[in-house]
C-alpha cells in the first residue's frame, strides 16, 4: 500500500506486515505498542503516548524506525525513539519540523544533554532519505551543517574521577572486604557477591552477564567463557573471551552452580537466572521455553538490582570525605581496563580483554594522566579510624574469653612468625578458603587475642611489602590488611593503657 507525503506530494509505501529483528524476533509494525525480545534485551515503545498534535508523526516514524529494528540493538532503537519525543517535549513544534524547531531545541538543551542532538540527527536523516512527512527536508542541510557534540567519553577514566571514574586501590580492597563480611552475615546473596567480584575480574558489560549460562564455566579448570558484546554483525553468545577465575571466586562459583543445579537448574540455564535474581518474581515472561535465553535476566535488570542489593555495604572513602562511594558495572568496567593499563598490559591486549575491535576505544586507559596514590600520613590516621576501619572482628582476653572456644580448628596460628595463638574463628575448621593469618584481620568472625604476637605478623607483612617495591600493585595487595594490624595493635595498646591507668587510681 502507497500513502501520500503531504510535504512533497509524492506516494511513499506503506508499513510493512511484518519485521524482523537481526536475531529472527518479529514485530507487527502497524501495532501501537512494539513489544519484543532480542538476545536479553526486552523492547517496549508504546506509541500512544504520542496524543494531541503529535499524532500526525507516529507513522512516519515507525517508517524511520523499521530499518534501524532489523539491524540494529534495541537500546539503540529505544535511544532514536526517545530522542524524537525528548525533542517533541522540549520543542513542541505546531507544524512540520523546521530547522527553526531544531535551534529552539538546541538552546534549550543543557551543556551536558547537547549529545542529544547527535542522537536525533541520525533519526531525522533517515526519516528525510524516506521521504516521510512531518519533517521538512531542510533540515537535513540546516542538521549536517551545525556542529553536533556527540556524548563526550572517557573523561571519568581520565580524571579518575570520584564518583564515575575507576575505584582506586583502597576502594578496590575495601569493597571486597566488605561484600565478604556482608556475605558472610548473611546480609548479601551469593549471586550478588559472585557478580561483583567477576564484574571487577573480567569488566564485562552487564548484558555480558545477563547473557552467561551455568555451561560458561568449567567447574575443573576454572575458566569462565564470557560472551562478547556490542557487535552489530553478531548476535550475543557468537563470540566468546576466556578469563582464568581466581581460586577464592572459583570456589564460590562451584557452590553456587551446586546450589542452582539442585534446584533443577541445568548447563543451558543462565548463570544469573530470574528466579534468583528477582525475588518478588519476573515480569510477564516474553519468551517461549525452546527461546535459548528463556529465564535470563534483562541487562538492566541485573544491573539494578546488583546494585541495590550491594549499596548498603558500600564502604565510605576519603575522596569523598568518608562518604560511601557509588558503585555500578560501568565504574568495575572502568576500573578493570585501568588496572590492566596500570600493570603494562598493552593495548591489543586491554581492548581484547574488554571486547573492543578498535585500539582507539582504550586510549582513554593510557592518558597522561598521573596514577592516583593514596599515601594516608600515619600522624593522622588514628583520627581516621572509626572511618576507614579495616579490622572488622571484636577484640578478646585470650581463648578462654572467645566465642569461638572449643570449636574444632578455631585456632589462628601463623608458625612462620610465632607458635602462639594470634586468635579464633570457628569458621576456619569449616573449610575457609581465605589465606591464613592475613585474611583473618579483615574478617569479621576473628577475635584476635590480647597478648597476642600481632607485631610479629605486622612485621612479616611489611617485610613481604618491600619485596615487591618495584610493582606497585602486588606491594598494595596486602595494605588493608596491615592497616588491620595496626588498628588492632592500636586497640591492644589502649587496652592495656587503660588497665594501668585504673591500677594506678587504686593504688
């Protein structure tokens, strides 16, 4: 069927009965509401929120959506369609689109929202190429020939910046302290942990994750296949990266794959599935059982609810006067390329590692920008101790006065400084995976003992640090735990100052 342009009195064919996405999903374009699902994703517009004068430019841009729904993502169908009805609501044209609607919009943008006319340019060139009404044809010329910023990027990795830019070290060790005591109190899901800790492993996106399924890793090697994304010729799950999982995560993600398979969950099931992400329970379920993303998370799904379930265990930082630091995949992306970067990694290799074809997109990772270090004054550090606390458990007397007493392997004994007990945890003789002593001081379970040889360990701690001076990285490994040391040391030495303060008032 041909229908008439009313600007340029030609016939232009009508919407076609059916559309099919890249990865074979179909959509009725006629339909006031697009409802479909693409690899993860889940695409929803509902053009009836076009009312009133708007109308008019429903069809035409469905016309100018159609080519971008069989070659392109849903996010970037979505980005085109909001950025016409941004423009409509800041624009409010009363006729066609004129270049002059096009300045008023430009105006009213903000500094940071100029990239939006970017977005739009691209829309309102295909709709014109297609001859559809409602836009007149100069502004094809008036679009081509204005200066359109696109959204400026890399400027967070840049600047390091506090609050989108990469996580320092102390931050990095910090939070993984933490998202292991909440785990540990039960305060955290397994899932939530697992994702943290392979988002800052592997600085995968998060339809990355949404994509894996329990097959992805191998349970005897320890390798994790991670689908590759952001290809427009391919579909997710064609490609693949390999990442070599740490002991400690490996081990997690074995118990978490046991826990999944009892519940009936098998190899071509998502790692990170509805049923345990969402516990109040999906949405309608758009895809068919025999679909191979059927019980996947949405991206943003994940996404947010990782973020919330991880938010109050955020630790404070001093980049943001002991705040709580934000926290997303977008900031671990960012702070995996970073680290790479910093350890010498090359650029073939950091754009390999975080899915790039173009060597242009990990320049931002070797800017000139100097490498943040945080050096803390010790003359200043007791005062930042309720703070920056890196020592979690509770200091006791000795065993006899430990909640861990009597229980099997609860001793903490490091024989290579001392044979006397540094403390106890009943969860080291229930097969804790965490390097002993080093560990214990950051864990919340320990109970460290007064008179214990704390010094020796300390000792042993930095004399290891100097062993590693020349790579920055591997010296900071253990930092909070030595800033643990210190602070229970600390706790000892004020125990046992006030204990002589009161023999002496007695006296």
């Amino acid at each position: 069927m041909l229908q008439k342009n009313s600007s340029t009195t030609t016939l232009v064919p009508g919407l076609p009965e059916r559309v099919f996405t890249r990865s074979g999903a179909s959509i009725e374009p006629a339909s006031d509401v697009w409802n479909w699902v693409d690899g993860v994703f889940t695409g929803y517009i509902d053009f009836r929120r076009y009312t009133g004068n708007n109308s008019r430019f429903i069809l035409p841009l469905k016309h100018s959506l159609v080519p971008y729904l069989k070659g392109h993502s849903i996010s970037h169908v979505h980005n085109l369609e909001h950025a016409f009805s941004h423009f409509l609501r800041l624009a409010s044209p009363a006729g066609d689109v004129a270049p002059g609607d096009l300045g008023v919009y430009a105006a009213k943008l903000q500094p940071k929202e100029r990239w939006r006319l970017s977005t739009l340019n691209g829309l309102l060139q295909r709709w014109i190429s297609l001859g559809q009404p409602g836009v007149d044809p100069s502004c094809a010329t008036y679009l081509s020939e204005r200066r359109k910023p696109g959204n400026r990027k890399g400027n967070a990795v840049r600047t390091r910046d506090p609050i989108e830019g990469p996580l320092t070290e102390a931050e990095y060790s910090a939070l993984y302290s933490s998202a292991n005591a909440a785990y540990g109190r039960g305060d955290l899901p397994l899932w939530s942990l697992i994702l943290m800790r392979l988002l800052l492993a592997c600085g995968g996106r998060p339809v990355q994750f949404a994509a894996l399924k329990i097959g992805d890793f191998n349970t005897s090697t320890g390798v994790l296949q991670l689908p590759l994304a952001k290809r427009r010729s391919e579909s997710i799950r064609t490609s693949f990266v390999q990442f070599d999982i740490a002991p400690q995560t490996r081990e997690l993600l074995k118990a978490y794959i046991a826990n999944l398979e009892a519940q009936g969950f098998d190899a071509k099931s998502a790692l990170f599935p509805t049923k345990v992400v969402m516990t109040y329970g999906p949405r309608k379920e758009l895809r068919n059982v025999s679909d191979q993303f059927f019980g996947h998370c949405e991206p943003d799904i994940l996404s947010n609810t990782f973020q919330s379930e991880l938010a109050p265990h955020v630790p404070t930082t001093a980049r943001l006067d002991f705040v709580q630091f934000p926290v997303n995949p977008k900031r671990f992306r960012y702070t995996f390329g970073t680290r790479l970067a910093e350890e010498g990694c090359s650029k073939v290799i950091v754009a390999n590692r975080l899915g790039h074809t173009d060597l242009q997109n990990v320049d931002v990772y070797f800017s000139a920008s100097p490498k943040v270090v945080e050096n803390i004054d010790e003359a200043i550090g007791p005062l930042l101790l309720p703070l920056a606390q890196a020592f979690q458990g509770k200091l006791v007397e000795d065993e006899a006065s430990s909640t861990q007493k009597g229980a099997p392997g609860s001793r903490i004994i490091d024989f290579r400084v001392s044979d006397k007990t540094l403390g106890g945890c009943d969860q080291c003789g229930k097969g804790c995976a965490f390097d002993k002593p080093i560990a214990c001081y950051t864990c919340f379970r320990f109970e460290p003992f007064l008179d214990a040889p704390h010094d020796q360990v300390l000792e042993r701690l930095h004399s290891n640090r100097q062993k590693y001076e020349h790579d920055p990285r591997l010296a900071a490994i253990n930092d909070e735990a030595i800033r643990a040391v210190q602070e229970v040391m600390a706790m000892c030495e004020h125990v046992r100052q006030q204990r002589q303060q009161q023999a002496g008032a007695s006296r």
